[in-house]
C-alpha cells in the first residue's frame, strides 16, 4: 500500500479506530491501518466512507448550519442537544458553520440561471444594512469614531443624529425577473375622494426568479459587480429592459453608474417612490396640520403629480405656496428641502414611464430581503459579531433564501472530500 506521497506502506495493522458524532450519537469507527518505517499511517477505509477530518459528521454538520442561521448559537445547540444528545459544543457549532460556507462563491461562479424571455423586465436593486460589531470587526474609520468617542468620555445620551459607531455596513443586491403589470397613478396612491368602485386598484408586479448576493467583507463595489453579474448572466445579449431602482445616496448611485458603463449597459434608474413619499409628507405636515384632511389631500395631488411625470411642477408648486402662506422658517425648510429633493433627482423620477411599461417604482424586495438576511438574524438582541462568524451566516441565509441550500451541499461536500 502507497500514500499519497508515494512511499510504501508494508504492514498492515488491525484493532485501529476512531470516534465519530452523528445525529445518533457517538460512535466508534474501527478500520485497518496501512504501516512503514518513518511514514504516517494510512487509512484506505476512511476514504471510502468519506469520513470528516474532525469529529463531526457531514450529517451533523448540515444540521448545525441549518439551525444556526435560523436562530441564535444557543438556540441552535439546544435544539440540537434535545434531538441528538450532548454531541456538539457552541465553539465547534460556529466553526462547523463558517467551514461550510467556504464554496458559496465557487458555486455561484460555475451555477448557470434561467433564462427569461425578451419581454420581461430585468430589476437590480442595492441596499444597505448595519450589523453591531465587536470593535476589531468594525472598519476603519468606524473604529477611529468609536475610539475618539470613548476618549471624550461617557455621556448620558448622544446628540440628535450622532452614531454609536458599532456598525458595520453589509451590502445588500437583489436581482429578479417580473412580468410588466401597467398601473396608473391612482393605484398607487389613495385619492382624497376615495377611489371608484368602477376603477379597482390593478395589482403590482411579482419577482420571479430572485437572486439575493450580500457581504459584510467585500466592499460595495464588488457586490454591485456580482449583482450586475447575475443579471448580465440571464441576459447576456443585453436584450431586455435592466431596471435599477435606488435610495439617492450619491456614493451607490456613482458605482452603479461606473458599472453600467464598464458593461455597456443601459440603465433605467428610478429612485424609490416611498423616499419620494416620505419627502412629500414632511412638506404636507409643514404646510398643514399633522393628520389633518387637509395633509392628506395636499400629499396626494403631490404625489399623484409627480406619478404622472411632472415632478418639477409639483415642486416649484410647493414652493410657490409657502412663498405666498409666508410659513414660518422652520416648517418653510421642510418645504424647501422637499423640492431641493425632487429637483436634485429629476433623471430618476419618470414614474409616468415605469407605471406604462409596468415596470416596479419601489425596492420593496431589497427591503424585505435586509430584514429577512440581516435584522431577522444578525440583529437580535444583544449580538454583537466578529467578522467571519457574521459573514459565513449571512452567506449561508443568502443560499437558502434563493433556494440553493441542498445542491450547494452536496459541491460542499464534495469539495471536502477531494480536500481530504
């Protein structure tokens, strides 16, 4: 018998084993030991029964991943406890899910996605989400404001708009296909005489096929990268209408642009109509009282406004009437933020074009997918992450949100098994 350095093991030797825990327990493997002079053993059988380099089974640790990144550490090896015994510790159940995590970007390098026809529309969406940190796992310059913090000494409570400096940013991008579902103002916002009965509300798109990508490691270029990757990936001729929808942070908006045209695509950008509503609130509530009727038909023949394509109308309209109501200078700035907002955006506000072609106007899928990834997981209460942990579980809830859990399982092990 050979190892794998080539060199000859003559002997053989009986009564060898070693201990394994599976989702049964503990067991004892017994196998025969390959022998020579100066050399390691070897164990031909180990291969066979592909055995893990540690004392944990594959089995076991499919079952630690899946109950780790659904709740907290604790959680997970109680619940693994109550089905298996005393098997696994709260160390190794966090090593045993950061190992498994190591090939989710090979499998997506090689993993081909389905494609769609011509005629849907092809959505990107980015976002961004914090997760506390321990201190060594916090970039720099969050770290820098955390230490300046602590030097300046402990305070009651921080002032208005001040960070904790605990977080770090993850970046968060979603790609999908959607059938066109052409919708008119009005069935996006409430008329202020209520809607006809003659006229119900048609219903808004639906994803197909969503693809989620997030990482608190790399930087928010290299996300964006991979999320315009997947799309390119489903249509690679660039045949389809790419519908990006962004929050207005500058810094975001000047790497999609940068990426756009790196790859020679054509973007239709829009900026999330519920920032756009939020802005157009504040300015209601400044001109009328909270709550009032008043409000609440001043904020709807904006909106509805803006829905129809004229939103640089609407905001010199805003403020033209606090011109003329001479509002007080504290109410007149909302107004006037309101229409700095607007006209700052107007390339990303051609709603009336979006809702024709049927095309979403919100990025309540990047949304949903933050709080889903990261705050239904990341940020319960009182964690506070290191680097690898977090990413490796952030990946992890990734995969098995796009439904890829159990073929990634089985390159996973595979890969582990050439490894060994």
């Amino acid at each position: 018998m050979r190892g794998p350095e080539g060199l000859a093991r003559p002997w053989r030797e009986s009564g060898h084993g070693r201990w394994l825990t599976c989702v049964f327990g503990s067991v004892r493997v017994t196998c025969l030991a390959w022998r020579g002079r100066g050399v390691a053993n070897v164990h031909p059988a180990d291969a066979q029964l592909s055995l893990p380099a540690g004392r944990h089974s594959r089995g076991l640790a499919r079952l630690a991943v899946l109950e780790a990144v659904r709740g907290s550490f604790d959680q997970a090896a109680t619940a693994i406890e109550r089905r298996c015994g005393k098997v696994l510790g709260k160390r190794r159940l966090k090593e045993l899910v950061t190992e498994a995590a190591v090939e989710i970007a090979v499998y997506y390098a090689v993993k081909i996605p389905t494609p769609s026809t011509r005629e849907m529309p092809l959505v990107i969406q980015v976002d961004q989400k914090g997760v506390v940190m321990r201190p060594e796992a916090l970039r720099e310059a969050t770290r820098r404001a955390a230490a300046k913090a602590a030097a300046a000494g402990r305070r009651g409570r921080l002032a208005p708009g001040e960070k904790p400096n605990r977080k770090r940013m993850a970046t968060v991008a979603v790609v999908f296909d959607a059938a066109p579902a052409p919708r008119r103002p009005h069935d996006i916002v409430h008329p202020p005489g209520g809607r006809s009965k003659d006229r119900p509300p048609r219903p808004g798109l639906k994803a197909e096929r969503k693809w989620c990508t997030a990482s608190l490691i790399r930087p928010p270029e290299q996300v964006i990268a991979d999320a315009f990757a997947q799309a390119e990936a489903r249509d690679p001729q660039h045949l389809r209408e790419w519908i990006m929808l962004v929050d207005g942070a500058r810094h975001q908006l000047d790497l999609i642009h940068d990426e756009a045209a790196r790859r020679g695509v054509r973007l239709n950008l829009l900026l999330d109509f519920v920032h756009v509503a939020e802005h157009c609130w504040t300015a209601a509530h400044a001109c009328h009282p909270v709550g009032s009727r008043e409000a609440e038909t001043w904020a709807a023949d904006k909106l509805t406004e803006i829905l129809a394509g004229h939103a640089e109308r609407a905001a010199n309209e805003m403020t033209t009437q606090a011109a003329a109501e001479q509002l007080p200078a504290a109410r007149r700035d909302a107004v006037t933020t309101c229409h700095r907002y607007l006209t700052g955006h107007l390339d990303q506000l051609h709603y009336d074009t979006a809702l024709a072609a049927g095309w979403p106007i919100a990025t309540g899928a990047v949304d949903g997918a933050c709080r889903h990834l990261i705050a239904d997981r990341l940020d319960i209460t009182g964690a506070r992450w290191g680097l690898e942990g977090a990413e490796a579980v952030l990946q992890l809830r990734t995969l098995i949100d796009n439904g890829d859990f159990d073929s990634y399982w089985h390159l996973h092990t595979d890969c582990e098994h050439r490894r060994l």
